[in-house]
C-alpha cells in the first residue's frame, strides 16, 4: 500500500507543470531496510511501481564512512559505483537517482523533491536565505548553493543534523539554493499540506506575477525567420530536420530590448535548466540576414563548444529548438519556467544566478548527460521522423486518416480544417495517445486568402517550418447543367482549385527559405485529387473540371519550384466509399447522386453504391491506407514530380 501511495504522490506532483517540469523531480519511500526511489531519467508523472529503484538503506549509510577521491570526475564515480551496490538483487539494469543518499538523510518515509518556479524565485534571488527565515521561520532549513551529487549530500547532512540537535525535531522542509525544495514526512497528507502551506505563504511575499499575455506582433516576418532558424540548428546538430517554435509574451517582449534587459535570464537559474536547453542562450542584437544566422551560431559554437537551444532576437522574441518536437517542447518549457522565476525574483531583491564555476561543473557532469540522454534520446527512427506536415480539410475523411497515418510514422502534423471542433478533437487525441504535443489544430476557410496566410504561419511559428503539404480539403456539389447553380459551382471551384493556388503560393514561400539552408534537402507539396481529375464525371462537372484544373496545377506549380528541391505531385483517390464525403446520410454523394438522378435506375442509396463498387476492376472502394501509401511514395521518391498518381483500383490507369 505504501508503494502505491509513493506512485500517486508521484504522479500528483509530477503531472502538475506548476511543481515539476520535463519529468524532473523527484520521490522515495523508506522502510527500516530499504529505501524505493525514482530511477534517473524516469518521469514522476508516469512512473509505476516497478520502475521504482529499491537499495538497501544499511548499505548507503556505510558509504558515509568512506573517504572518496579529491577529483569530482572520480569521486562521483567512485559514489555511483557504491550506489549502485547498494541495490538489491535483480536490479542490475536502473540506476538511481544521483539524491538518493540525500533522500536516505531523512527519517521520515516519504520524500518529495520539486522545483516550482514560484519557490525557485526565492532560492534563486539575492535575498534567498534571509527570506527564507523571514517567511518560514525554523520550519525550513536553507542549504547554500554548491555541487549536486556527493558533495551537495554532504552539506544537507550537515545542515539536517544540525537542525535536529538545535531543535529537537526532524527536517521537513529543505530548501536548496537554486536548486528546488524538499519535503519530507510519514504521512502523505501531510506532505500536501506542506506543500499547500509554503505555497500559500510564498505567494503571500510576491509583489508581482508573471504577465505571459501575448501582445501584437509581426507574424509574417517571424514566420520567414524562424525556418532559417530551424534549418541552421538542423545543419549545427548535423540532421537532416529538428524543430522550432516561437516563444513570446509580454515578459520577452521586455527581455529581448537589449542586451541589458535580457540578462536576468542570459545564464541558468537551476540544473534542470542547463540539461534541457543548455548553459546559455544566444542573444542576436540583429540579425542583418539569413546568413547572418549561421555566422552567430558558429560564434557561439566556437566560444561554448556546444550548440544552443534557445534564441533571442532583439525586438522580436525567442527561439526554442530541439531535434525533436519534445526536445523542442521541453526546451520551450524550461525557457519559459526561466522567465517565471526571474519574475518572481524581483520580490526578494532581484535574481541570483547559478555561478560559472557550478555551471560549468553541471554542463560537464556525467550524471546531467545522462539524464538528458535518457530523456531525449530514441532509436525508433520512423519514415516521416519529425518532418512537419501541413493538412487541409485534416478533420475528417482522407484528411483525418492522412493526419493519423502521418503521426504514425512520426511526423509532426498541423491540422487545418473550417470545421475547428473536429480538428481540436482528433488534435487532442492524437497528443494525448502519443503523449507529445505533435499536432496542432487550426481553423481554417481555405476560400479565405488571409485565412490561408494565418495557417501557414501558425504552422510555421509552432513547429518551425514546412517540410510536406498536403493540399486535402475539398468539396463536391454534384448536379447536370440544368440544375446546378452559379454559386455552387463558384464554391466548388474556390475549394478544390483557388484554395490550392493560394496554398501552395503561402507554403513554397516558407519552403524556398529552408532551401536556401539545406539545398540539398527536398520538400513536398501533395494534392489530392480525384480519380475525376483523371477522366470526366457525368453531372459532376463543377467537381470533375476543379480536379482536371488541380493536375494542371500541380504539373505548373512542379515546374516552377524543382529549382528549390520542391517535388509536387498529385494523388488521385478512386471513391472513398465509406467515408463521410460519400456516406454521410445528408450531404454524401450517394444522397447527392441519387437526387440528381446520376444513376440510372437507381431507387436507393445502395443501389448507387454497388453501381460504383462495380465499376472498381478491384470490386472495392478507395482506403485511407492506399492513399497514404501513394503519399509515402510521393515523398520518399526523388526522381518524380508534376505527376498524376492514381489510387483508384484499376478504373483509371496511366497512359
């Protein structure tokens, strides 16, 4: 039971951005004989009981008695081996927390470290000790800032033992200068009140909150920035995509003035903030042009012997970067968590950064590489690895089955759509099942020309640039020469062929940057046409002559942009019967052609969908999976463009 109540603590705190942030944190249960703790790299806020490292507690505490080596590299070895002795039987594949000895400091059987920005603007300030004493008396006991791992251990058993004997009573509250707080007693409960108390009182001593509304901003000049941005990164880290995403609020907006303003977040605050988006940022006074952004990544490179994750540009905002969309997210996140603190700092007499000796110690600490290896690192490299995909009319139907496919095989996938609820749904779900934020729902009228501008750049802002899109969004309004109106046909005609003019003339201008950056990389472009766009369709006409007029699109457009490594191609479905564009029982085709009379003969809805299933060579509808097929193929190749796909079963085959 008491395991159990260790992983809902766990998971409480864990999963909560206002106590922990990027897994980090941590938690331990003590028996007499053992003690259970959180294993390195592994998330609070989905841990299980098994992924619990258990060592024995005698076997710990001898290791004070033992005198280790001078040299840091050595010593804190020489502490992981003994740590790692320590476990029990049959846990020879988990490593320990590098706290573990600190946790094993209290007597208490449950142990919770975290690191909220808003006790973090107390333990990193000037003021932070006395504060401290101010605000929680001698309830808290204050470690001052030194090396993590053994020698930090060190200090909070001096400190620990200290408290106990000048006032008889356990430590329950110890605070680290620029490192978090702990808390510690028997009784889970109890810990929540503690928590909820320094909260409560720590909030009370704060003049001022952070402001992260998001002021005006030139969207359109951020977004032909930041792919030039993402493109450098991808060259400095040698791959061939990584992410991007702009970060701005009324806090940056104060920061990126000067080089002045942006001090109190140039250098880190706390460990975490070392391990996930490095020691420093890059603050660009300005940029000039494209390659101006090569030459200050070199600069830094050379200066800091790493690459950077987070850039400032005066007067406009910064930049988290990542390899990945979660490194890219976790960076962004403790970036921002950065910018809290120092907020919140102002109330206890202004900010106090981690020194350069501690930074330095922490950029080259095994422990903190690991961590971040573990983290970040994943070997499952999959067809579209953290390509970004851009889909229109993504809510449903192929749109819907293309985002999924395409998430699948590991892209990242913004999803536009005029129907918003639909996207925001499948968005939700699909972040949700792949527990990253790789989708981004986007409301979108594709007749709507600013609309269509919007689209490109919010896609541009959060993941950093286009690599594929897929122009899906369509509509059908079936009917002969007598019965189909003006409008309709103007509708049908603004969808399926001006909306793909003005797609692609918005994406190719983002993709064309990135060209410029990695020349050697190709982009897609991909429109899904129909099997109409192929051969003509009775009393389809507004439909069928939009998708003829797409294939001459897509043959033009592939003309114009080879030059920038821009493939474009068009995909052209069979009959997508089960979907909602064919059945939904209203405005479907089967509904549409058996009014319009396109079948002969036909009574009901089933009547005209046999007649179509018979017209298949295969005897069977379009499936999502063929049309992905075709779209993997499309983007995989690199020796086609400007051509025509079919998907449709043997009714239409190339001549």
């Amino acid at each position: 039971m008491s395991l159990k109540n260790l992983v809902e603590m766990s998971h409480k705190y864990g999963s909560n951005p206002e106590f922990v942030l990027a897994g980090g944190g941590n938690t331990s249960y003590k028996t007499d004989e053992l003690i259970y703790i959180k294993g390195s790299g592994t998330s609070l806020a989905k841990i299980k009981e098994e992924e619990f490292v258990v060592l024995y507690r005698d076997k710990l505490a001898k290791m004070w008695k033992k005198t280790y080596s001078e040299n840091d590299d050595e010593k804190e070895a020489e502490v992981l081996s003994d740590m790692m002795n320590s476990r029990i039987e049959g846990e020879s594949s988990k490593r320990p927390s590098v706290e573990t000895l600190l946790h094993n400091l209290f007597t208490q059987k449950y142990v919770l470290h975290i690191h909220p920005a808003l006790v973090n603007g107390i333990t990193c300030s000037k003021e932070g000790e006395n504060a401290v004493k101010r605000i929680f008396g001698d309830t808290a006991v204050w470690v001052p800032a030194t090396k993590p791992g053994y020698t930090l251990a060190v200090y909070c058993k001096k400190a620990i033992d200290e408290y106990k004997n000048k006032f008889n009573k356990n430590c329950e509250i110890l605070i680290l200068q620029n490192h978090g707080i702990f808390f510690a007693n028997d009784n889970i409960d109890e810990i929540d009140k503690i928590v909820e108390n320094v909260f409560n009182k720590t909030s009370e001593n704060i003049k001022r909150m952070p402001d992260f509304s998001i002021p005006d901003f030139n969207k359109q000049k951020v977004a032909e920035l930041i792919p030039a941005i993402r493109m450098t990164y991808a060259n400095k880290i040698n791959s061939e995509t990584a992410c991007a995403k702009f970060l701005f609020n009324a806090e940056i907006k104060t920061l990126v003035k000067d080089n002045l303003s942006f001090l109190p977040v140039l250098n880190p605050f706390s460990p975490d903030h070392i391990v996930y988006y490095k020691a420093n940022p890059i603050f660009f006074e300005s940029l000039g042009n494209i390659e101006g952004i090569g030459i200050g990544f070199d600069c830094f490179i050379a200066e800091k012997k790493y690459v950077p994750k987070i850039i400032a540009v005066k007067d406009i905002g910064c930049f988290a970067l990542g390899k990945t969309k979660k490194e890219c997210d976790t960076a962004a996140e403790l970036f921002l968590d950065a910018v809290k603190i120092a907020v919140y700092t102002e109330s206890f007499g202004g900010y106090s950064l981690l020194s350069q000796e501690l930074t330095d110690f922490i950029v080259n600490w095994e422990v903190e590489s690991y961590r971040q290896k573990v983290a970040l690192d994943s070997n499952n490299i999959k067809r579209l690895d953290e390509k970004i995909c851009l889909i229109t009319g993504g809510a449903q139907g192929f749109g819907k089955g293309i985002a999924e496919l395409m998430l699948k095989e590991g892209a990242n996938v913004a999803i536009s759509d005029i129907n918003y609820d639909g996207a925001k749904i499948l968005s939700n779900e699909l972040n949700r099942k792949s527990g990253i934020n790789k989708t981004l729902a986007l409301n979108v009228d594709v007749t709507n020309e600013e609309a269509i501008k919007n689209m490109v750049y919010d896609t541009v802002l959060e993941f950093g640039g286009i690599d594929i899109f897929v122009n899906n969004a369509g509509i059908v309004r079936a009917g002969g020469l007598d019965e189909l109106e003006l409008n309709d046909f103007n509708l049908v005609t603004a969808v399926n062929y001006t909306a793909y003019f003005l797609c692609v003339k918005y994406v190719s201008q983002i993709m064309k940057i990135q060209n410029k950056i990695k020349p050697e990389l190709y982009f897609d472009i991909i429109e899904i046409n129909s099997k109409s766009g192929l051969s003509g369709s009775n009393k389809n006409f507004a439909y069928s002559g939009s998708k003829f007029g797409g294939i001459g699109l897509t043959q033009s457009f592939a003309l114009e942009l080879v030059e920038y490594n821009i493939k474009v191609n068009a995909v052209c479905p069979g009959d997508f019967l089960d979907g909602p564009l064919w059945s939904d029982p209203e405005k479907g085709l089967f509904v549409q052609y058996l009014k319009a009379g396109k079948v002969p003969g036909a009574k009901t809805v089933d009547n005209v969908r046999k007649f179509y299933e018979s017209k298949v060579p295969m005897n069977k509808g379009c499936q999502i999976e063929d049309v992905m097929k075709a779209i993997l193929y499309a983007i995989e190749q690199k020796y086609e463009t400007g051509q025509a796909i079919p998907v449709t079963g043997g009714r239409n085959m190339l001549k």
